[in-house]
C-alpha cells in the first residue's frame, strides 16, 4: 500500500476500534495540527498509552485483523509454542487484563487439531485452584481459536532460573510445594498435567507459583508409538519415552511426579537433570534416564530432607517413585518446616537468594568467591529484586534477596555480618517495611546495623514514623540506582569506621 498520511493512520486505527472518538480528538488537539509526520503521530499514541508499540506496527503495516478476539484487545505479544502464540490483552468494556492464548493459523484449518486445542480449554476451565492459571473462556470465532486465561504478572519458572542462576533451598521448597499443591488438585479430579516442565510453571510477581497448559494428555491420546518422533511438542516425546521405560499408561500421575522433580532438581542446582538434546530418538532412549547424576553428587551441601524428596520424585521404577502428589507434598511440608526452623539447613539463608548463587553447578557445587561486603535487600516483588540485584552488584556487593522483613531480621539478628546494611523497601509490602526498619534499629543486638527506607509517594509521610539516625536513612521514591549505590557506599563506609558492639 502506498505511503499514508498521519490523518489517515489516525483514521484507520479510529475505524479499527483502536482509538475512540474522544482519544482522536485529544491527539489532534495535543499535535494542534493534523499535518504532521507519522513518526510524530505515533510517537503520541504510545506515550499517551492510547496504543501499544505492538498494535502501532501491524496498524503501519496495513494489518486489518488480530487487533482483537472476542471483546478482547490485544495489548501485545507474550510468547510463542509450537501450537499457540499468547498475548496480553484487555476486555473492551471492563478493562480486565487477560492472557489470551490463540491457536496458530496453519493447525486452524484442522477438525482434529483444532478439537484438541479447544478440548485442551475445556479441561482446563474446569480447574479453580490457586496454584493453577484459570481459563475463563474457550472461544472460536469463525477459523480463530482462542483461550481466555488469567494474566500472571511474573515470568516463567525457566526464565526465573536463569535469573536466579540457582535458587535456595527454601525457595525451591516453597516453589515446589506451590506446584504439588496444583498437581494434586488436577489429581483428585482426575486429571494428570502431561506437559510438565518448567516453562509451565509461572512466578508471580509474588513468588507464587501457578501451573499453566493442563489437558495435553488428551491431545496426544491418539497417537501411535511410531508417530512419537513426528511429535511436534518435545517434552510430549520426554513423557513418552519415560512411560515406555517405565511400562505405565499415558495417564499415569507418577510420570507427572518424575517430571515435577526434575523442576525441583533444576531450581535447587540451576540445570536439568536430563541431558537436552533436539534429536527426538536420542530423547527416546533409556540412557538419558539411566544417567542423571544424583543430586546428593551435585552438590553435597543441599539439605539431606530436600535431596530425598529429589531422589524419590525421580525414580526410574515407578513403584519406589512417589505415588501420588500428596505423598510428595507430605515430605515437602516437612522439609518446608524443618529449613524454616533451622536457617542454617538453608544454604542460603531464609529465603536468601545470593547474587553469588553458584553457577558452577556442574562443577558439583564448588562455592565461589564472595565480595568483600553484602547488602540485604527486602522486596516482595520478584522484577524489583532483578533490579537491585543487578545493580548492587555491578559494583561489587554480595547481595541477599528475602521478601519477609521478619526473616530479614532473624538473620542478622543471628548473624550482625550477614550484611553490612539492609535495605527495605516499601512499595508493596506497605508498613511491614517501615516496621521492619524500627524493628531492626530499636534491637540491641541490630541496631548499630546501617539501614535505607524506601517509601514510594503516598507513603512520604511514614517519614515521620520512621526511627532515623546517622546510619539509619530514609529515600522518597522515585530514586536512581546511582543514587541507592552513593547512599549504600556512605552507610557501609560509616559502618565500617565504627566498631560494632559484641
């Protein structure tokens, strides 16, 4: 198509249902013209927030369609699968924001493939549980297909890992028994995941996880042995070939269990426990079963209760495999209490996550070197705690990760060296962190421990309720990380000048 005006662009995103009437008028009233350049009329509709970059490039490109599904509009894209591309988008008249996963065009034309996808839908909308994604709708609209899910804000386990590099005992503990939670749930409903991995499991922003993608045992039902290896979806070809080693039916929800231990192996050591391979007869071989190193191996320093749970998850032979989620949840809840009781059964602390988490795990564990000075970092929000980690280290800190003001001082309390100041932000977790602050400067056994408060703009007048001092401070948000870095270098200089009391 030939090149357009802005005036036209405007127009077509107005007929499109992209831009109301009242938006329009507001653009134009802003440009104060209407003979502008495109870029210039672009620009204000995604700072405005009127469109999303996402829909400004398929509306530059001519695109008439995929805007919207149902009364959903298209935000932008999330992801992509084999069988499904997800987007954000929101209702039309409530402004709910949702997942909507659509099934993509080439399986569309298929009865029996797009049956499955719909019936995939169907078995999912009937699970409500917190630990699992709720599909609120299973819609087609002419050769679209499409699912309406809740929208987690967060990332996938995977994604979470690489981050992490490795997470803690207890935070994998607690990851884990989220995931049994919603496997046992299915189970007593008589369903089984079938698709279990790690890109399947989500992480709320906080820190709670939720499963995603059920019903894939009967999108695969039909198929022959001699089709595994056309198998599109590669992890339907690992369940595959587990239950032909193992000799148990598709349905079985002791191959769940096998998989949901590999997830909890790849948390606790930061890689997967089967050797990953593209070439489906090498992941249909006995031998990648037969040869995963024992956690225990891996890193010998993980807690006996958590390497059991592991062990037991993994068995080749399902009989000594775990039975059914709830037995394993049972060691998980126990496990769960006895890290809680015990810090230092946590590696890391609780519900420490070190920005020296080992990523030497195939080097069994060996510990790295750690910084001369280490920062506790209090945040519920997992993408707020990336940042901090990063930046801290950057400039060569230890840092620690904990969402729980409480714990945050139980540890230093145990330990006045676990960190050379903490640093508690108040955004989300409201006055818990401004008690926190007091907490820690009003203990005998903290209160020489330099700390930093950070109140976001409606809670600027805690500053009053806050228990200041020379090395107790408080940062109005919103505030840079240079600035965070200088006011952190200032306190553990201070700290270091003075001698702590014994």
């Amino acid at each position: 198509m030939g090149k357009q005006t802005a005036e036209q662009i405007a127009q077509r995103a107005f007929d499109l249902g992209l831009l109301d009437d009242r938006q329009l008028r507001q653009v134009w009233a802003e440009l104060g013209t209407r003979n502008v350049k495109v870029r210039e009329l672009v620009q204000l509709l995604v700072r405005r927030e009127f469109m999303t970059n996402y829909q400004v490039e398929r509306l530059l490109k001519g695109e008439k369609t995929g805007f919207f599904y149902g009364e959903y509009k298209v935000l932008y894209l999330v992801g992509t699968g084999t069988f499904a591309r997800v987007f954000r988008a929101v209702h039309r008249e409530t402004d709910q924001v949702v997942a909507l996963k659509v099934l993509r065009t080439r399986f569309s034309d298929n009865p029996t493939q797009y049956g499955q996808f719909l019936r995939e839908g169907q078995v999912g909308q009937a699970l409500r549980h917190p630990n699992i994604v709720p599909i609120y709708e299973v819609a087609s609209e002419g050769k679209r297909h499409f699912l309406v899910m809740e929208f987690v804000e967060g990332r996938n386990l995977r994604e979470f890992v690489k981050i992490r590099k490795r997470l803690s005992p207890l935070e994998s503990v607690r990851l884990m028994t989220d995931i049994c939670e919603g496997l046992k749930y299915a189970f007593e409903h008589g369903l089984t995941h079938r698709d279990l991995k790690m890109n399947n499991v989500l992480v709320s922003s906080r820190g709670q996880a939720k499963l995603v993608d059920f019903g894939l045992a009967a999108m695969d039902q039909f198929l022959t042995d001699e089709a595994l290896a056309d198998l599109p979806n590669v992890r339907t070809v690992d369940y595959a070939a587990l239950e032909r080693v193992t000799g148990v039916r598709r349905d079985d929800t002791r191959s769940d269990i096998y998989f949901a231990g590999g997830i909890f192996y790849n948390m606790l050591t930061g890689f997967p426990p089967l050797s990953e391979t593209r070439d489906r007869i090498q992941r249909l071989s006995k031998t990648r079963f037969t040869s995963v190193v024992p956690i225990q191996k891996v890193d010998p320093a993980l807690p006996t209760a958590v390497t059991l749970i592991v062990t037991k998850s993994m068995m080749l032979d399902p009989a000594r495999r775990y039975q059914s989620p709830s037995e394993m949840l049972h060691d998980l809840r126990a496990a769960l209490k006895r890290i809680e009781e015990d810090p230092a059964a946590n590696t890391s602390g609780p519900l420490m996550v070190t920005a020296e988490s080992s990523t030497a795990a195939k080097a069994h564990g060996e510990p790295s070197a750690k910084p001369e000075h280490s920062v506790m970092v209090v945040e519920s929000n997992v993408q707020v705690q990336d940042v901090f980690r990063s930046g801290f280290r950057k400039v060569g800190y230890r840092v620690l990760v904990t969402s729980d003001p409480s714990r945050a001082i139980q540890r230093i309390r145990q330990d006045t060296t676990t960190a050379q100041c903490v640093l508690f932000n108040a955004q989300e977790l409201g006055e818990a962190a401004l008690n926190g602050f007091n907490k820690l400067g009003t203990d005998p056994k903290t209160n020489f421990v330099p700390a930093m408060l950070l109140l976001d703009e409606r809670q600027h007048a805690w500053e009053e309720r806050a228990m200041t001092a020379e090395h107790r401070v408080v940062l109005p948000l919103p505030v840079t990380m240079k600035r965070l870095r200088a006011v952190l270098a200032t306190l553990v200089g201070s700290a270091n000048a003075a001698e702590a009391p014994h």
